[in-house]
C-alpha cells in the first residue's frame, strides 16, 4: 500500500532521527500522521479480510483447477508458400492449464466455422511417459469487455481474427507439436510444462456414482452448486459475480445453457453460423469458472425450439432450423432424424469440442435440456440420435468429457441405459409431491443411480416451475432439496433453477456453505453406497380392499378414516408424503422425524478388481416433518405448524458389520458446525444395527457415521 500524502514532502537519505525530528516539527507532521494512520487501518483491514477468506471455503479444496486460463498466444504468422513451416520459441504452460496456438491466415473455405472443412488440426506428443492429444483448429476473435455506464456489457474485437488450437498437458512433460492444414505441416514447436496442484479434468469416479479426476478417478469431487441459465444486462460480468459468491460458500459446479437466445451464451444464431462475440463470453464464462474453482455443466440445445406451443416458452418459430426460416426441417420432431439436420448440429458439436473442450472447468456434454416436451418425441429416435450423437463426440474429444441429456417428466430407460451416456439427470418442480423438496429429490436420485448405476442428480428443481422465491423467501424447500439429495446417492447436490430472483436477491448462499462443509469430510470414493432411510415407491391409487375402488371410498367422504391412511394416495391425498409412506432401508427413527441416508460400503482395492468388507460408513439426514416449505412459507402462520424442538429422537441404522464400533459425527445445519461425536457399537448379526441418539434439535441435523 501507498500513502499518498497532501503537500509536498520530499524525503532524503538521512539518519532515521533526523527524519522523525523533521515529523514532529514539520507543519504537516499531523496530516502526515492523520494519513499514516488511515494507512496501518487499511493494512489491518486487508489483513482482516484475508483472514476471513483464508476461514472460507477454498476453490481448489473442492475439486476444480483454481487458477484461471492462463494460457499465452502464440501466433505463428504463415503469410507466404515459401515461409509456411515455421520453428517458434517454446511454449510453457502449467499442468492443467491450456495454451492456445493461433494461426493468422484463416484458410478460404465457404464456412470458418465448419472445423472439418478448416481441415486443421495440431497433435501434441509426450515420449515419457507416453501420451498423444489432437485437437482441431476453430475460427476465432479475441474481444475485450467492459461496463458501459449503464452497466451493460460491452466488446470491442482485438486484434485479428485467426485459426486457433487449444491444448491443455495432463501430464508434466515437454511435448512436441506439429500443425497441419490441408495435410501440409504449417508449424511445429515444444510444449513445456511445468507442475501444478490443479487437479483437472473431471470424469465418472471409481464407485461409479459420483464424479472423480482423470488423473485420479478415486479422488472425490463432490459438486455443489446452482443452475445459472442466463445473465442480465451486465453479461458476464454477472457470471464473474455469481462465482465470486458461490466460491466464498464452497460451491463448485454450474448449469450453463449454450441455446434459446435468453443469454450472451447463444452460438447457432444464424444456420451453421455462430456469434463470435458469444463465443467469446463462453471463453470468458470458462475462464472465470476455472478461477473460482467451479465446474460448468454445457448444456448445448433445449426443448424450446422444437415446442410448436403457441406461447411461452416455445420458440419453434423462430429457430433457425425451421423450413420457414431457411432451415432444414418442417416439424420438430425430424430434426432427430432429418441427415442434413443432423449434420448442422454435428457442425456445432465440432466448433464447441474444438474451442470449448481444454477448459478443465468444463464438467459434462448436456446435448438437451427437457427433450421429452420437444413436439412428437419419440423415446426410440431419441435413444438412436443420442446414440449417434453420444459416439460422434466422443470420437472427436481430446479430454474424453462425460456425456449426458436432461429429460422433464419421463424416466426414459432407452436412453439412460445406453452406454455412451455417462450419467443420469432428473428435474422436479413439485413433483411428485408438492409438499416437501426433500421428499421429491431424495425419491429421484435414489431411483435414478440404482436403476443405471451411474452418477445421478437433480439438475433442476423448485417448489413451482414460477418462482421460489415467492413462497420460500427463506429457501427451506432450497436447504431440504439439497441435503436429501447429497445423502441419497446423488453425484451432487440437487440444482435450483432460481439462482439470480431467489438464491442472488434474497443472499442465500449461505445454504450452500454447510452441505460443502458435510461433504467435504466423506470419503464418498472410497465407498459403494446404498439408500436408506425415507424411500417411497411411485405415487399409486391402491384401495384398502378390492371390494370397493378409490373413486368410491372418495365419494363416501371415507378418505379422512383411519383405514384410509396409507391407501388411495393419488384420489385422496393428491400423493402427498404422508400417505405414500415409507418404505425403510436401513434407518427407522420416531414420531414427527423423518431421515434420508446411504450406507457405504468400503471398496478395497486387489488384484483383478474390487472386493467389498460390508458397510462401514453411513450418512444420513434427520428432518423435523414440519421443516417444510409448504408448513414454514410466508404464505402460511408458522402456528399453523410449530416447529417445537426435537427431544430424545433416535435412528436406528443398518446393517452395518457385526459387533464392529463406531464414531457419530454430528453437525447442525444451518451453521455448519461439528457439534457432538458419539461412539456405538453395532449389533451382532443378524441385524447389526447401531442406534443413534440425536441431538435435541429444531429444524434439521445430519451425521457422518465411521469406523472408531
């Protein structure tokens, strides 16, 4: 720091007492003082504050690479035939960290932003140990940014557009590469890397149900996060913002979507012609996200414009891939089978892989949001685009991203189950019950990873497909959804959809920080994990009898009877959790309780595979039952459902290993504090349960359950 002091003071080198002698006598001595002092206050408050940053979550503790895009350009100028191979100084970059090489003469081809007709591509080449990357040449154009002074986001280009390769080492190594155009080599130079702590690229871990680290896929990154669908008129100077607060509560992944012209994210906005000013805030996007240690989840194509739905939000026309609009489709539904449609969004794929793809912070390939509500889907044609789709990518990327699709309202086998999907997603908006959030991810995460074993989440979920925040000013539907979902068997932490009118207005981003701080202390990896707790079936109209229907009992005014309870859920009770019931795995606990949890089971590491020893870790969730959004909102008085504190519940949980003992970390919720370990000691068989003396608590409270 500079203190910048008003007058003149010219300081020579003198003695220090003469110096302090010239301050006490000096006319200025107590503006000079006055300033000084302002100035040990600013360097205690910078202290401070990097004393509070240094109590906050770290971005880099929690999975993704921290350090932003740092890589230099290097441009290889190839303006005449007989100069066209050029030798260039050595590259340097870190681990994990990408370097661009950029080419000044864009090759003539009718279309820049078709990569196969660029017919360029740079191959880099590690000896020892062995490994050799591709990756294609795209079109390109630098911009910089700034606020105008409304506060809207303004680009400007610079300097020359040019044919760009992107690489990022995932090994330290001096890699050789070679560019070629049209089959001609135009460059060649060195790669050297230097080491990095950055973890990397992210992929599907060793347990197969949550995500891990190329480089080492039995290390957890367990994601916590939003979706972040869209800016305001600041562009990505939002998102900059967005990151910086998800960053201080230890959230790490995001949901991007790259389509729909609702944000500066839009690409296709001309058929086979892309924006390169929101190619550019993609990069940024990336960038920002890498330095916030946060992964960004692509979603590249929605439902919306393949909706013929005369209002909102569909968007069919105004797509450009309508006949009447130039394109090459007259319905929706063809551009699932159409080739000449297929091969435009193949294009896209191509442009996307090439820039996009060397970004670590890059987490999946989401090829469509909701394609279930695109006008007359098929599930069939769906599983053999995705397919086709799934395959075509993964042959032309370099970093081997997991691939998946997001579907509304239908569990769709066809599709979940095909092997070129990496992992499953669901979204839930008051579904199947609109009572309680933890309920309704809990029940789909759950379901969805047993039934494909494959990582699974909620990508998308809210009391109503509206807004939140209307109804749930102080995110309760926000806090239950994401602790159900990270202790039955989600990948992550179930993703509200309303990030900037609830999450960002009403600052409730300190729920996240204490689901980080939970997660951070399980060993998910280490673990095969299994459901218990709170786990309903499908929502069905089963009477007490076979003697009379539901409709009937419903008509006798017969459904608020005490035979009743338990049956008829769907034409008396609207499917609402307390009738559904529960069907335990594992956990039961007591009156006005309900818990949500997952038993792991240890995975040991031998020749030839993995063999497991039993359950040996547990964790679990326990919920006061009127803790709800729908017993708790503004809309309704909280006399109406009380939340008396919780005293002398208990959990019993199992089967764990016989006679084997056990610590009990218990934490509180709502300020992420470790409050209490207790020690058990399991049954013996056959059971080998454990029994969990809960804290008396008010709303919510959670338990990491390990070996002693």
């Amino acid at each position: 720091l500079r203190c910048q002091l008003s007058g003149s003071l010219r300081i020579s080198r003198r003695p220090r007492r003469k110096f302090l002698n010239f301050l006490i006598t000096s006319s200025l001595s107590l503006q000079i003082m006055r300033h000084c002092v302002t100035c040990v206050l600013v360097v205690l408050a910078v202290l401070f504050s990097f004393a509070l940053a240094r109590a906050a979550p770290s971005p880099l503790r929690h999975g993704i690479a921290s350090a932003p895009f740092t890589s230099a350009i290097y441009d290889i100028a190839t303006s005449t035939a007989t100069d066209r191979q050029r030798q260039v100084d050595n590259v340097m970059t870190p681990l994990h960290h990408a370097c661009q090489i950029n080419l000044l003469n864009v090759p003539d081809v009718p279309n820049v932003f078709n990569t196969t007709s660029l017919d360029a591509s740079a191959t880099f080449t590690c000896s020892s140990p062995s490994d050799t990357v591709e990756t294609r040449g795209f079109y390109f154009q630098n911009y910089t940014r700034k606020l105008d002074p409304s506060g809207a986001e303004q680009n400007s280009p610079s300097g020359p557009p040019a044919l760009a390769f992107r690489f990022t080492p995932t090994t330290v190594c001096d890699y050789s590469y070679v560019v070629t155009v049209a089959g001609s080599t135009v460059a060649s130079g060195t790669v050297q890397v230097t080491s990095s702590s950055d973890p990397g690229f992210l992929t599907v871990g060793a347990n197969k149900q949550h995500f891990g680290y190329r480089s080492n896929a039995s290390a957890s990154a367990f994601l916590v996060g939003e979706n972040l669908g869209w800016t305001d008129s600041r562009g990505t100077f939002a998102f900059d913002a967005y990151f910086q607060n998800m960053s201080r509560v230890g959230a790490n992944y995001v949901r991007i979507w790259l389509t729909d012209g609702w944000d500066d994210l839009f690409i296709e906005t001309a058929l086979g012609n892309y924006s390169l000013p929101n190619t550019y805030h993609i990069d940024e996007v990336l960038q920002h996200a890498q330095k916030n240690g946060i992964a960004v989840l692509m979603c590249i194509e929605s439902f919306n414009f393949l909706c013929t739905a005369s209002d909102d939000p569909c968007d069919w026309k105004q797509f450009v891939y309508n006949s009447a609009n130039g394109g090459p489709i007259a319905d929706p539904s063809d551009f699932f089978t159409d080739r000449q449609a297929m091969d435009y969004f193949k294009m896209r794929l191509e442009y996307i892989v090439a820039r996009y793809s060397a970004f670590p912070s890059v987490l999946a390939w989401e090829f469509f949001n909701e394609v279930d509500l695109t006008t007359n889907w098929s599930p069939d044609e769906q599983k053999q685009w995705m397919s086709a789709m799934a395959t075509y990518v993964r042959s032309i990327d370099p970093y081997q991203h997991p691939i998946s699709t997001s579907f509304c309202c239908h569990d769709v086998p066809e599709v979940y189950s095909l092997s070129e999907v990496d992992f499953s997603m669901t979204h839930t908006y008051g579904r199947p019950t609109a009572d309680d959030m933890a309920y309704n991810v809990q029940y789909f995460t759950s379901l969805l990873s047993a039934e494909y074993s494959k990582p699974s989440f909620v990508a998308e979920f809210g009391e109503d497909a509206k807004d939140a925040g209307k109804s749930d000013p102080h995110g309760i539907g926000l806090h239950n959804g994401m602790w159900a979902s990270i202790v039955s068997l989600g990948a992550g932490s179930a993703m509200t959809w309303w990030w900037d009118s609830w999450v960002a207005k009403d600052e409730l981003y300190q729920r996240f920080y204490s689901v980080r701080t939970f997660a951070d202390r399980v060993p998910w990896m280490d673990h095969t994990w299994t459901a218990a707790g709170w786990i309903s079936p499908p929502c069905k109209d089963v009477p007490p009898s076979t003697d009379y229907t539901c409709s009937q009992q419903k008509s006798w005014g017969k459904c608020s009877d005490s035979f009743m309870k338990g049956f008829c859920c769907k034409t008396c009770f609207d499917c609402s959790a307390d009738c559904v019931g529960s069907r335990t795995h594992g956990i039961s606990v007591g009156p006005f309780v309900r818990a949500y949890g997952a038993l792991g089971e240890r995975r040991d590491h031998v020749a030839g595979g993995v063999s497991a020893v039993g359950n040996t870790t547990a964790v679990v969730w326990v919920q006061n039952t009127n803790n709800t959004y729908a017993k708790q909102n503004a809309q309704t008085p909280k006399q109406n459902s009380p939340l008396n504190r919780v005293s002398g519940a208990v959990v019993t949980l199992g089967p764990m290993i016989a006679a084997a003992e056990y610590t009990v970390h218990w934490m509180t919720t709502n300020n992420a504090s470790w409050i209490r370990d207790d020690s058990v000691t399991a049954s013996s068989s056959p059971d080998a349960t454990i029994l969990l003396a809960v804290p008396d608590f008010t709303t919510d409270i959670a338990a990491f359950v390990e070996p002693a």
